[in-house]
C-alpha cells in the first residue's frame, strides 16, 4: 500500500515550505479579509474590510499573538480597509481606500496622523491603495483606483510633490497598486518599487518620479514585500509568488497557495503570511528541511 501525506509543500527559491492553512485563530467573520502584516514585538496583524453598506462596521485589525492566538481587535477609525504597513519605527500604518485617507496609528493602536482628506476624494487621495516610508520619514502613498499617481508627504504629513499620468506608455502608470521603497545601492540613494498592476508590470522610479526600470514579467502584480534577508518577494494574479534579489534578478517562483493572495507578507523568522480574500482565510508558509 503507498502511504500518502496530505500535507501541502511549496518550493519557493531554495527553500521548501510546509503550508498550514488555516493558521492562527483568524475565523471568516462579518468581513473580507484583505491584508496582513507583523508587528515590531512579532504580532499578526490581520486587516479586515467591513462593508457599510451591508451592515457591517467595527475594527478593522484583528491582532494575534506570534502563536496564533487572538489579543485584540482595534482601528475602528478606518472605514474601508485596503493595505496595513509596520513601518521601522513600530508604527503602523493603514490605508482606508474609499474614504480617501491613508491612517498613521502608534504601536499601541492610537491614531496619531492622517494623509488625505476624509471623504473628499482628489484632495489628494483619490482611492489610494498603498504607502511605504523612506529613511527619513517621508510618506509615498500609491493612488491608484481613481488617480495614477504617487503622492509624496512629509514626516508631519504635508503633501510634498506629486507625480504620475495616466498610461501605459514607459514612465507612465495605470494602476500603481503596491508600493516598497528600495535601499540606496550603488546609485547611492533610495528608490521607489511599484507594482503597476493593470499594466502587468514593475516600474522603479526615483523619489521625484523619473523612471529607473520597468519588469514586464508580471501578470497583475499586486504588491511586493522584503523578506528578512533583503530579497524581495511580488505577488501576482496568475496567482504566483515570485522571488527577486536585491538587484531585482528573478530568483524563483511558485503558485501562491489556496488562492490568488491580495496581500501578504514575510516574517523575521522566514515564515510567509498570506491572505486570501476569496476563502477569506489566512495562510503560513513555514520553513522546513528539504529533505
């Protein structure tokens, strides 16, 4: 008789994962779950989108404890959860699609800051879907359902520049959908990763929006991720995960599990998370010997 192990294995670059899904105490609920991140002291932040006009409102982040088991649920502040970020200083940032705005909270959960004009779309969010933070505390916010532009703001939240038009031409955007602020390597100063999805596409940009580098082997690329040791991790509607180096070389690929993952993101110990918004379910890619 041949024996069968039912457990799920994925090979991702040189690392070969075991896949438990579901993970953690995270249960389907009166929501769509839409995001993930962790948190300085190793928490699973798992973001939430209640729809109003179903009847459905309450906090947007539901919080685990690196073991999976629930601590808390906070951000009520946040109406249309699209993206959630953990910026190197512990704080936590969430981007509220529909209402326009992108919400700076502390560690704690307290809203400290707020990009945008609530409820008023084009001042100068206009449906954003994601935000990144550059060295010196610089915001760029991805706005990318009604605009095609990155928006600069400061470290106090006042809007600096923005940059962008609208096509598919090279330097261009269509759908700026995830964004990821590169390390200064040998051009000597950080750069913007923008995951150009309706353009099936990867641009790399400046800070002031001069074209670097574009990648078209991507089909609706989604939004991209630093893995603990530097190499950054895309995820894409094929649905499939790709690895890429520093120097952005492709270094693997795999099918990304259960479903096509909205959002994702790797942890310090080399686990990955990801979210799946069709199952409305939460996923962990664990490290195992290759054996």
């Amino acid at each position: 008789m041949v024996s069968h192990n039912l457990q799920l294995y994925t090979t991702l670059g040189e690392t070969r994962y075991l896949v438990e899904s579901p993970w953690g105490d995270f249960k389907p609920g009166p929501y769509i779950v839409t995001d993930v991140a962790v948190s300085k002291k190793g928490h699973v932040l798992v973001l939430v989108r209640r729809v109003p006009f179903k009847g459905q409102s309450g906090p947007a982040v539901i919080e685990l404890d690196p073991d999976g088991r629930f601590v808390r649920e906070w951000a009520d502040e946040c109406v249309d959860a699209h993206y959630i970020t953990v910026a190197e200083d512990g704080r936590i940032l969430i981007v509220d699609r529909d209402s326009h705005v992108v919400l700076v909270f502390s560690e704690a959960g307290e809203l400290q800051l707020e990009l945008g004009a609530r409820g008023h779309g084009g001042k100068p969010l206009n449906h954003p879907c994601d935000v990144a933070i550059d060295s010196e505390g610089n915001f760029f916010v991805a706005d990318g359902y009604g605009a095609a532009k990155i928006h600069q703001f400061s470290p106090d939240g006042q809007l600096v520049r923005s940059w962008g038009e609208r096509g598919r031409a090279p330097g261009q955007l269509l759908t700026p959908h995830g964004i990821l602020v590169l390390p200064a390597r040998g051009h000597g100063a950080e750069r913007l990763l923008v995951t150009d999805r309706d353009a099936n596409r990867l641009r790399v940009f400046t800070k002031d929006g001069k074209l670097v580098r574009e990648l078209d082997d991507f089909h609706l690329p989604m939004s991209a991720e630093f893995t603990s040791d530097g190499n950054i991790l895309v995820n894409d509607q094929t649905p499939r995960t790709s690895l890429l180096g520093p120097d952005l070389s492709f270094l693997g690929s795999a099918r990304t599990m259960i479903t096509i993952s909205h959002g994702f993101q790797p942890a310090p110990d080399g686990s990955i998370f990801e979210i799946h918004m069709a199952t409305n379910s939460l996923t962990k890619l664990i490290p195992v010997s290759d054996k």
